[in-house]
C-alpha cells in the first residue's frame, strides 16, 4: 500500500524549514526502513504555504506544476544547508472568516489524493493544521518560529540561528558603539515573548533587555545608564523586543496593517527609547532594527540537528496514526503533543524564574 504525504512551510521563513522537508522525505522514502514498514510513501511538497493548498487546480496540470514539487532523496539532498524555505511560505489564512477558504483546502487535499499532511510553522500555520485535523484531514505539526514562544515543546526550529545573528550583529555593533561614546538600542523580533531578546542580549553581553513580559520605565533606563557611564564605561547595548512597552503605553505599531490571522505589524520601540534616552540623559543614542536579518542566513548546527530529529519523528508519527498532533522537544527527548493544546497558548518568559527587574536583564541566580 502506498500513501501520499504532503508537506508544507508556513508563515515567516527561518533557517530549519528545507532540513525538516528533507528529513521528512529521506525518512520517509529510506529503502531499508521501507523494507520493515507495511506501507510506502511517496512525497510532495506544496509551494506557498497555505496559498498553495488554496490556489493549486488538482484539474489543471500547469497549475499542479506550479503548486506541487515532486520531492525523492536525491531532490532534497543538499536542503539542510540553507536557510529559508525552497517551497516558499505565505501568512494566507484558509479559515478567515473575511474570506474562508477551508472547504476549497479540504476538497484540493481530498483531489490531489494526500493521505497524510505535514505543516510546519507556527501557532497560526499549526492552527490551521488543527483545524483541518478536526473536520478529517489527517495532519502533523512541526514547530518553527524564531521567537520559541510555541508551548508543548522546549525548542522551535529558527531559533537557535535567530539568536546566534542578533549575538554576530551585536559583536559587530560593539567597534561603533566604543569609537563613538554611542548608546545602541537594539531592536528585535518577539511579538508576545521575549525569548529572542533575552537569549541573544544574555549571549552578547547586552547591558540592559527589555521583554513584552515586564513592562519598563524610562526613567529607570536612563538611572542605569547615568551608573554606567559612572564606571568608566562610554557606551551600552540596549536589546529590546519589538512587542517591550513602557509602563503605561501600548505596544509600538510599524502601521495600521494587520495580516490575515489578525496580527498588526510591530515596530518603533527602539526609535521611541533611543529618542527618550537623549533627550533625559544627553547621551547620544542610535537605534537599529535588525528586523528581516533575524530570519536569514544558513542554519546552525542546532537547527541543522533539530530539523533532523523533528522530521524523522513526523514520519514515525504518520506509521503511528498519531494525526492531530504536533512534534516536540520535552526534556531534552523527542515526542508529541496534541495540537490543540498549543493553540491560543504562548509560551511566555517567566520572569520571576529568568529576569531580573531591577536591572533589566537575564537574572544572575540559577538555583531558585
């Protein structure tokens, strides 16, 4: 018996998408696991995320040429060393109710004869896994988003990369920063969670990171700042998610757009503290957003591993008939979670476990 698997990218690119679509086709195509397996495979990929399962015409060759990517071994064997995602990704949203498209995903999956179907992306391209999960679309989550604030799993494939780019970006912007006396405010990407922020500011020695989880005053920054400068320190990093807010104050907006699962765009925080930084304290300040940065480049040895191990487990869980699910890293071991359990629950920074309110930062105690 043979099945087919179809496997898609959703939302903001990282680097781990091509791995874990390599890793799904390698394992599910290898020989000598066929040769112990009841059933075979073959594999497709769907370009565009979502858009693609909503736009391809299972009646139209040139449109399945367009949408579908017949995906073997040999295909997929160099996607782990990339970042980005070779099938290309959307924020398309199938179920918004201004314009729901469900039946018309449900009716191409049933037409193009996909037996089993692998989303990988976050809580919105997982949410609508689920979704089509529950009206009898068989599917498997793997998790992706840089800002690791997916609940149900210790990691999410992105993250590992994002961080190390905010510590490269900010060892660089160190040279600038002491030649010129400046303070840097630092800008990065973390709509709810500040895992991004708090990670890659703990790693390249950020002087003070501002998370969504605690909101911040001004006043405190430019105090820590004054006692900086006291020791004989001429400049400071500030890093700064971009969903951190002042007490009192909504979160920054880059404009009035807001995508199709309904999520404005954020943006502006480090403009609006680098501002208020020179116009309280007379120290010159620059902001800089690295912004698209955080996604790009190639993948890190952990992402490269994880993409690895969160493919393979997709497949063992397609065999296992365990649909409806997510794969995850719980205590350091590969398993699975039920994907309604990680939608509408963000895994939000602890703050009395990770932060340090008074000065700003990642807490200097371990062992609570």
């Amino acid at each position: 018996m043979k099945q087919k698997i179809a496997i898609l990218t959703g939302g903001g690119d990282c680097p781990g998408l091509n791995g874990a679509v390599k890793w799904v086709t390698k394992s599910a195509l290898d020989l000598k696991l066929a040769e112990k397996r009841s059933v075979s495979f073959e594999v497709i990929g769907i370009a565009n995320g979502w858009k693609g399962m909503v736009e391809v015409d299972p009646d139209d060759p040139k449109s399945c040429d367009r949408y579908l990517k017949h995906l073997d071994e040999e295909t997929v064997r160099t996607w782990d060393r990339y970042g980005g995602t070779n099938l290309g990704t959307s924020r398309t949203n199938p179920f918004n109710p201004k314009n729901d498209r469900s039946e018309k995903v449900i009716d191409n999956i049933k037409k193009l004869g996909i037996d089993a179907l692998v989303a990988i992306g976050g809580e919105d391209t997982l949410g609508v896994a689920y979704k089509l999960h529950k009206s009898g679309i068989k599917t498997i989550g793997i998790p992706k988003t840089i800002d690791n604030d997916l609940t149900g799993t210790d990691y999410s494939l992105g993250f590992d990369t994002a961080v190390n780019v905010i510590m490269e970006e900010i060892d660089r912007l160190r040279t600038t920063a002491g030649s010129h006396g400046r303070i840097f405010v630092v800008e990065t990407m973390g709509r709810h969670a500040g895992w991004l922020a708090l990670h890659g500011g703990e790693c390249s020695g950020a002087y003070i990171i501002l998370i969504p989880e605690h909101l911040f005053d001004m006043d405190r920054i430019c105090e820590l700042l004054r006692e900086r400068r006291g020791r004989e320190i001429n400049y400071s990093i500030i890093v700064a998610s971009e969903g951190a807010r002042p007490s009192g104050q909504h979160e920054f907006l880059r404009n009035g757009k807001v995508d199709e699962f309904g999520h404005p765009s954020l943006g502006g925080i480090a403009n609006y503290i680098s501002g208020e930084i020179e116009k309280k304290t007379g120290f010159e300040s620059r902001p800089l957003v690295l912004s698209y940065l955080q996604r790009g480049g190639t993948p890190s040895a952990h992402d490269r591993l994880m993409a690895r191990r969160f493919g393979i487990a997709a497949v063992d869980m397609i065999i296992n008939e365990d649909f409806g699910r997510m794969v995850s890293l719980l205590r350091g071991q590969i398993t699975s979670v039920p994907m309604k359990e990680i939608i509408h629950k963000l895994k939000l920074v602890n703050v009395n476990k990770f932060y340090d309110t008074e000065r700003y930062n990642g807490r200097r105690s371990s062992i609570l």
